[in-house]
C-alpha cells in the first residue's frame, strides 16, 4: 500500500502495486506518473490564471506578440492527469478567500465525477465540456476534465472577512469537517488520558502539556457556546515542529506562551467588542480566585463599562497559573 512520506514531493508516492481489494477505493490506483498541484485563492485570483486567458507579455523579445495566454493550474494540472500514466491531485487552499465561482468560471459544470471523461480518456455521454482559451493554439475550445485529476478544496467556513460560497457550487463537492481533535493534541505532547487534578504549581512538563490540553478543552467549550461550535480553534495551532515534552520545563513553558499567543487572539478576534464574551471564554467571570484575568465594572459617562484585566502577554511566569485557570470548573 502507498504510505504517506511528509518529506517527498508527492506525499503519497506511488506504490508498485495497489491491492485488487482497495483498487476502487484507492484514487488512480494505477497511475504512476503523479504530481501535486497547488494554488491560493485570494482577492485577485482570476480565471486567467487558474483555467486560461489572455495576459500582456512581460519582457518580450522584439517582434514578439504583446500578449500571451496563460496555462492556469486548473489546465495544468488536467493535462497531466490525461497522460497515459498521469494522475494530478490540485490543491486549493483559502478557496472561499477569492471569487471561487469566477476563477472556474465553466469549468464550474465539470468538475463533478459523473462528468468526467471515462478513465482512458474517451468521451461519455454524461461528459460534461465547457469553453475555454486554448493556451496552445490560441482558438476558443471545448474542454473536459479528466478522470484522474482530483481537487481538494480547504476553507475557514467561520471566516468572517469573507461572503459565503455560492450554494450551487457547494453542492458540486464532497464536504468533509476538521474538528477539533483533543486525541490528536494529546498524541502531539506524548500524554495519555489523564483524570488528576492540576497540582497548583508544575512538577514537571507532562503538568505544564496537561493544563494546555486541559484549557483549550474547556476554551473550546465556551466558545462553542458563545459563538458556535465552528468558531473552535484547531489543536493545530498548539502543535509546531518542536515536541516541548522533550524540553526542560521552562523552556516547554515558552513553547506554550507562543501557541497560546494565538489561541488569546483568536478568542479576541472571535468575541471582539464583547468583553464578558472573552471574559467567560477565559473563565473570568465566576471561575477561581487565582486566574490572572478580571473582569471590572466601571462607568463611563454615567453608563456601565466592562474591562478585562490581566497580563499583557504570556510569559513563563504565569502561563501555567493561566492555563490551570481557564481549565479549572467553574462553581
């Protein structure tokens, strides 16, 4: 079977044989020639660069044409996998960032697998083509896509800075939701399930990993309740390339004032202008005396003003104190 290598160019090379039993489940499982292809959508992204177009022609010769036509990676990407061998896997990420629908323009009734060409490349009846600038001879072309080209799309649903995605070209893909996963945090720090209280100071590493497991559960949680379970954070953003079970104390302490840097400007970001909001997301409104965070009620203009206090920014001095704190349950 193919295994996954994180530090090939293909992160799943291929294997010299595909198992009878898993070949309908295995995407081209017997292609050799594979190639990942990867784009970003954003603000500008156009249909010109991701399927074709017409672009002027920078540093061109004398005599040259002033325009050229662009192979965008859409193109790119299905003209490998209609090679006798080829299979390409094209990567989209930060989809609903950029005008999607208009950077696929028609190829937006193709993309689906009953419209495919058949694995050999012939036309089906239920194939599906779409016009486009030919980037080879420059004619205006029907074009299908292949059977093997495969499109993996990621977005932030929660995203607030974005509009949400058209709904007829949602209903063109296979949705498949991340959620936040505490097995797989736990994994990252080397703990198995834990039910001991947190000791009030860190004895060793494995107390400092178990509150941050512990609060950005019960963080979690809260924002769930204040905002919707889409606006959780991911254990990712705790993880890095460094293991902080494999440090000195302090220093894995360190390793968590940065991931937890995020996780506070996330639930700032999540809950901006509602102070009682990061309040009870941190668990200072009715949670232990010993939290560093404080809400306060003041008045400005004769009306009632909130104001959380606490420290500027984690340090090791007081992450753990904070993180045994938004764990701790309130009473």
């Amino acid at each position: 079977m193919p295994k996954h290598d994180p530090n090939n160019l293909i992160p799943i090379p291929p294997a010299k044989k595909v198992p009878d039993s898993l070949s309908q489940q295995f995407p081209g499982a017997s292609k050799t020639d594979r190639k990942v292809f990867r784009t970003v959508f954003h603000q500008n992204s156009k249909y010109r660069d991701f399927v074709s177009g017409i672009t002027p022609a920078v540093n061109k010769q004398a005599g040259a044409p002033d325009f050229t036509i662009v192979k965008g990676t859409l193109y790119r990407a299905s003209e490998h996998a209609k090679g006798a061998s080829g299979a390409a896997l094209l990567i989209i990420d930060e989809i609903n960032r950029g005008p999607a629908v208009q950077a696929f323009g028609g190829a937006i009734v193709a993309i689906e697998a009953d419209k495919r060409l058949a694995s050999n490349g012939a036309r089906r009846a239920e194939t599906q083509f779409f016009e486009m600038l030919d980037p080879m001879s420059g004619d205006v072309i029907e074009y299908a896509l292949p059977h093997d080209l495969y499109i993996l799309a990621a977005m932030n649903q929660a995203d607030a800075s974005v509009e949400p995605l058209d709904v007829a070209f949602l209903r063109r893909w296979e949705p498949l939701r991340l959620e936040p996963d505490e097995a797989a945090l736990r994994a990252f720090y080397g703990l198995g399930s834990s039910t001991n209280a947190l000791p009030n100071v860190p004895a060793s590493v494995n107390d400092a990993l178990e509150a941050s497991v512990s609060a950005w559960v019960a963080v979690n949680a809260q924002i769930a309740l204040g905002r919707g379970p889409e606006f959780q954070i991911g254990h990712g953003v705790l993880m890095s390339d460094v293991k902080p079970q494999v440090l000195g104390l302090n220093d894995a302490l360190g390793t968590l004032c940065v991931g937890w840097a995020k996780v506070r400007a996330h639930v700032e970001e999540v809950f901006f202008g509602d102070t009682r909001g990061i309040a009870a997301v941190l668990n200072a409104l009715d949670g232990p005396a010993f939290n560093p965070f404080k809400l306060t009620e003041t008045t400005f203009a004769d009306d009632l003003r909130f104001r959380l206090e606490g420290p500027t920014n984690f340090e090791e001095d007081n992450i753990y104190t904070a993180l045994r704190a938004f764990a701790n349950p309130r009473g």
